[in-house]
C-alpha cells in the first residue's frame, strides 16, 4: 500500500532551495524557487487577524484589507487594480482569525511592480472617508451575502458557541453595527500599530531569486515603524450551544470540540483523525451518514489549527425528515473511533494527506501561502520531509488517544435551519 | 504594456508535446506531458449532458455520475473508495450541461489502477436498486442545499428562463420530482444508449507517457458498444423574466442576452468583452458599482459559451436599500460599451486572459480538462500559440461590435431574494 510513496516518504524529500532572510527592522523575505515556471506568486502575511482586534473595532482587519486597495498617497483605486491587470497579473487578499494576507501572482518579469504596490498599498494607504463610507456599505453587502448562506453563516455561530464572548469567538467581517462604527482614523490607526515589520512575511514562490527580492523589498519597504506587537488574547475554548431555526429546506449541524494548536505534539494525529473519520469518500463519516444510509450530502470532519488552541469540527447538512436519524450516527461514529482505528484505514489517511502534501507543490500560489504561514506559526519553513515523517510516525494508537482527547471535551453545537427535529445538546450529549 | 508578455504572445508558444489516438471503437486518448511533476490527472469526459435528457428523465446524466461509485461487478463502493484513497489519489466527477467527467488525480506509478477503476465504473456498474433508492435520498439533499443557497439557485431559475421548456433550460440536477422518479434501469439504460465510445475522451495531462495510456486504455475499455450518438435538442435562446421574493437579506440579480457559441467568429470578442466589463478589479463594472458606488459586494459579467450558443450574463447581489439604483447603472454601463470601448482596457483585458491561459499550464488538473474539452467541443487540440493569436486579434471595434450584436437580443432578467424594489422587466428593457 505505502509502495508508491516509498521513495518519498522513506528517502529525504528533495532538496529544496528555500532561502529567508530578516532584515534590520525585523521584516522577514522567504522565497521557494521553482524553475519549471514561468510566473511567480508574491504576497505579504501579516501576523494580524481578527482575534487582535478589540470588541468595538471587530472588522477592523478585514475592513483595512478592503480599504488597501482604495488608494495611496501616489495611486487612486482604480491605479492598483489597472497596473497590475495591465500585465496580466491578479491581486487578492484574505482575513482570517490570526493572519491577514496580500498576494498577487504574475510573470516573472513583473515581480518589481507587484512588490512596489504591495509597498505602496501597506505603508502608504489614505484612508480616504469618503472611500471608507462606500466600502463600508459593501463590506455590510458581504456580511448580508455571508447571513443568507446557511453552510456559511453556521460556522460563524459554532466559533462564537466555541469561544463565547473572546476575541476568537468574533466573525472576521465584523457585524453591520461594528463595521458601520469604523472611521478613517481607526482604521489607519490600527494600521500604524500592528503593522510592524517584525509580525510581517514578504513570502515568493514560482520563477524567482532570492536576493532580487530581498533587494526590491529594502527599497519599497522603508516606512515601516518597528511597535511591540500587540499579542490576542489567549484562546480559552468554552463550548456550548447555538439554535436558529430558519425557513430554509435544510439543517445544518455543526458539532466541534476543542481541538489542538499547530504546535502541539497531537498536531498529526488531529489531521490523521479528521482526514479518515471525515476527509474523503472512504472515510467513517462518509460512508456511513452518505454511502450506506444516505442521511447527507455533505458530511465531513477537520481540524483548524490556531497558535494556542484549535477546534475539531463535524459538519453535515441534512433535511428535516433525516435530522433526527443524524445525530445519533454522528455520536456513534465518534464513539467508535474513541476505542478502535484500524491501521489500513491510518495508513490510507496518511497516503492521503503525503499526496495532498506533494500535490500541494505543484503551485506557486500554494507554496507560497504555506511558506508564509509557517513562518508566522512556526518561526520557520518546515520542510516537506519534515512533515511527511511526522504523519509517518502517527499511528493507530495515537489516531486512539487524540481522539479520546478531543471527544472528552465539552461538545459545541451550532444548528441552523430546518431544525426541530434537532436534538437539544444535553441529549446529544448524553450519547456521547 | 505588452512588453512583459511579448515574446509569449508574438513569437510561437514553446512546442507541446501533445498527442492523440483515436482507437478502433472511436474512443479518443489525449495526453499533454508535463516532465516537471510526479504526479497525474487522468479522466474520462463524455459528450453527455443534462441537456442530452429527456425531459421526464432531467437529472439522469448526475445521477449516474453519482452511481458510477456506488459499485461494479467487481468492487463495492467502498472499494472504489478505498482503492484510490490507499495510494493517496483522488477522485471525483461532475456534470454539466452539455458534458460529464470522471477524474482523478495521483503519484504518477499509480496510473494504471486510476484508468481500471474509471473503465470499471464506466462500463461495468451495477446500479444496485438499493443504492439507487439511497443515493437518490442524497441527490434530494443535494438539491435542497442549492435551493437554500441564493446566488447559486437563481443561475438556474435564469437558465430556465433563458431558454424555456428546452433541455438547456433544466437544471442539471434534476428536480425533486424528477430525480424521485429515476429507476435502476432507466440510469443503466441511460448510460448504455449514451455513453457511446465516440463520445468519450480519456485525457491525462502531468507525468504521463502517452502510448502506455493507450494500452492501459486498449486493455481496460473493451465493453463499450458504438451506437449513433444521441444529439440533444438545438438551443433557442428566448429570453424572459422570473422573479423570486424571499425572505432574505440579499437581492440577486441576474441579467442575461443571448451569447455566443465556441465555435462562433465572435468568441474571443465576446469573452474580452465579459473581461472588460466584469472581469476584474479594474473592470468597468467592479469600478462603477462597488469603488465609485459601494452598491454591491459582488458584480460581474461573463460569457458561457455552448455548441451551438451561449449566454452573455451579468450578475450582481445588493442590498434592497441600494437595489433601485443598481439595476440603471448596469443598464448604463450596457450602453456605452455598445459606443465606445477604449484600446487600453481592451489590451488589459487581452493581457488578463492571456496570463491565465499561461497559469492555466501549470496544473496537471487544469491542463488535463482543457484538452479533454477541446477534443469534445472542437475535435482537436487547440495550441496556446492558437488561442494567444486569436486572442490578439480582438481589437476595440470587434468589442464593440460584439456588445452590439449581444446587448440587442432580447434580455433574461433573474432576480431572487429581497427583490421588492426592482424593476421589472419591461422597465429596465427600456433603459436598453
């Protein structure tokens, strides 16, 4: 079965020629040089997210990632969004809890153009009021696009259930009351302090030279101040329960509990677990809720890693006349895997997340985005032999004891939907 | 402006090595080798469609795709699950309105397991009544969670209101109804009439030698039988208005004209056209409505094209609050790009699209179903040099000659959710 992954897994992995610098002000560059293309995928991650954000300015992350692209000192709006497009390339940017990234991806050739709006965009942003008025109104947009889809919004209840009134527990778009509360001067505020150079990562992956880059970024990236970063407060998981019956024609049913940070020494083991209780069509969840009783469409198990804490999630979407048949096998399955994981079923998980690992490879986008992260978690680049000795190394018995570690814990449960055929948690809970 | 892509665009794309068999029985065989990956994405692409059904059996094409896993004569769906899954492969289908695909994705050793199980699904699956009955219980579900999930259904609602009563017009789904119906012998005989084998495509694209796909495809594929191919009925576009109120907090609106086929001498035109439009962050549309505006968090235009025509469709979701103005600015932006169309907006457009036919060659995945749908929709390859060249070729007038020819036929109006406010059909016609 491990055949095919042999040479991979048993041998180091290739070397790779993955280079970081930190420069004076504590700005660090990584590059993961691919000679096989001809583009190139660079962004900067930013060790701030939604959790350092204070309860009156929740959105305040995402709403500075918006207004990045609204203009600078030296272009308007539409200047960043034709330059770049005029050579073909494409930005984006993303929040999430703990990070806020800028990227973009382009030929080669074009990589000191991006790097210079990248700088542009982060250090000299205006802040216009006039432009932050209209984007508030599309960020409110988001959030009611965000409220009217069932299997999105539910996520957001289940980590405010999970984490209560703490700043991990908050959405990352904000609510409409937060968001219609930013100013300009907030926004650029809480720029100027938590963007400093030491919480950022200049990443690039793709078609690219190591110093070359550091060269372009000691020049573009000059205004940044050096501040104490502000830390988040601590994650402290509470559980809990979330109902919204809704007129909808489907329940969904999401049920965590708390799960473990990246750093953990349970890590793999939460991965190997979500990936063979809920990852792919061979899974425990899937064949059994999906394949042998057709109770779902969509059923599925992962694990979200933060620096100091995490969550372990199940998912699943359902109709009302199957809900109260739901449930039951949901606790079932995870009372199963508390006692018994066969080593064919670990093996197979492992086999799964080594190829999604090699796989993961093959894009400049993708090698870019986890070379960044890992950066901003770990400190460093973690390389593919790395990881792929630490799946090796999870086995049966450590699927078992993550498993008892995780499912011992108080249950959260976030239901919207069609759902009063939904068991109330207390009942859920004493199947568990 | 052109200089980072011009010696891509004007000289010859660098030679591809990308080869075709045509077998015996009519079963076509493209491989597009990529020497700098480990790994392979192979799939079966079938000239079968929703659009291919008859009306009493809409959803037919999708439930066979879905019972394609759900066991042969020789392996249960768990099986065919855990098979793939062992090696860390992947594996999964779709359906379309005019196509049907089965694919995976592996460590290239594991070629020859991927082409047996897709021989084995394709020809030899039992589409056991038990199954079916649990599997349409899925597909119901399935359809529900499209329902609750607004700016996906109205696609559908416009789709049927652009064409009417015509199989183009369904939903590739099926409905409740219709799917509720379907039998064991009505999907096998379904698969027995259709998927005929010169209406099948096998295509692999990553680290693949083309004459061992061909024996591995000589071998495994021996039990289809050549029948004259069912053609679906013509598309006759028709256009027309639906309306949905809903208890939501969004509206969505969807307008559409009649578009362009494949093989239409206006296809580039019309896809720099959707580019321009509602492509990307300096489009004319994201410019007007969400920078200049703030009116909606998502707005766009494209192009879908088919066989024998296509739709050219634009889409917004708002707030009711901003809906009354956001239906004149779409129709005002509609009319002056019929007038007026600027070169530079035209050579960025052409830039976007020629970067992401370049980053398109980076996947194994990506590559594989392009040549597989070219074969389908052209019956031959098409190089990069040939869709670069065509693409150049789009100057403004052939833009707005486009717009013209398209924004005169008659338009289709969708609009689901908080709608009140909007205009009907005859009133924003008049805009026109």
């Amino acid at each position: 079965m491990t055949h095919a992954l042999g040479t991979v897994a048993g041998a180091p992995a290739p070397a790779t020629a993955i280079r970081e610098t930190r420069l004076p002000n504590g700005l660090r560059v990584v590059t993961d040089p691919m000679d096989t293309v001809e583009t190139v995928s660079v962004g900067v991650w930013a060790d701030v997210g939604a959790r350092h954000e204070p309860a009156d300015l929740n959105g305040v992350c995402h709403m500075l990632e918006h207004m990045a692209f609204k203009g600078t000192r030296r272009r308007t709006a539409l200047d960043i969004a034709v330059e770049m497009e005029d050579v073909g390339g494409h930005m984006n940017a993303y929040t999430s809890r703990e990070h806020t990234a800028f990227y973009a991806k382009m030929l080669h050739q074009d990589l000191p153009l991006a790097v210079d709006i990248l700088a542009d965009i982060l250090q000299h942003s205006v802040f216009d009021p006039e432009e932050l008025a209209r984007e508030r109104s599309v960020v409110v947009q988001e959030i009611y696009q965000s409220i009217d889809t069932p299997d999105d919004i539910v996520f957001d209840h289940f980590q405010a259930t999970a984490y209560g009134d703490q700043p991990l527990g908050r959405p990352v778009l904000g609510t409409v009351e937060s968001v219609e509360r930013l100013e300009s001067d907030t926004v650029g505020g809480f720029q100027r302090t938590h963007y400093s150079p030491d919480r950022l990562v200049v990443a690039a992956a793709g078609k690219v030279d190591h110093d070359a880059l550091v060269g372009l970024v000691e020049r573009h990236f000059t205004a940044l101040d050096r501040r104490l970063p502000a830390t988040g407060q601590g994650a402290r998981y509470t559980g809990g329960e979330y109902r919204e019956p809704r007129a909808v024609e489907q329940a969904h049913i999401v049920l965590g509990f708390d799960g473990v940070a990246y750093e953990d020494p349970d890590y793999y083991a939460s991965i190997v677990l979500a990936t063979l209780l809920g990852g792919g069509m061979s899974s425990r969840l899937f064949q059994e809720v999906r394949e042998k009783r057709g109770l779902a469409y969509t059923v599925s198990a992962f694990a979200s890693a933060y620096v100091d804490g995490g969550l372990f999630t199940l998912y699943a979407g359902t109709g009302p006349e199957d809900l109260a048949a739901l449930t039951p096998v949901l606790c079932e399955e995870i009372n199963k895997v508390r006692v018994s994981v066969g080593s064919d079923e670990v093996a197979r998980a492992r086999a799964q997340l080594r190829a999604g690992v090699l796989m993961g490879q093959e894009s400049t986008s993708g090698r870019c985005e986890q070379l960044a992260r890992q950066i901003l978690v770990y400190g460093r680049p973690i390389s593919n032999a790395e990881v792929l000795e630490a799946l090796e190394a999870v086995d049966a018995a450590a699927v078992v004891r993550v498993a008892e570690r995780l499912f011992r814990t108080a249950p959260t449960l976030a239901a919207l939907g069609a759902i009063d055929a939904m068991d109330p948690l207390d009942r859920l809970r004493a199947r568990l």
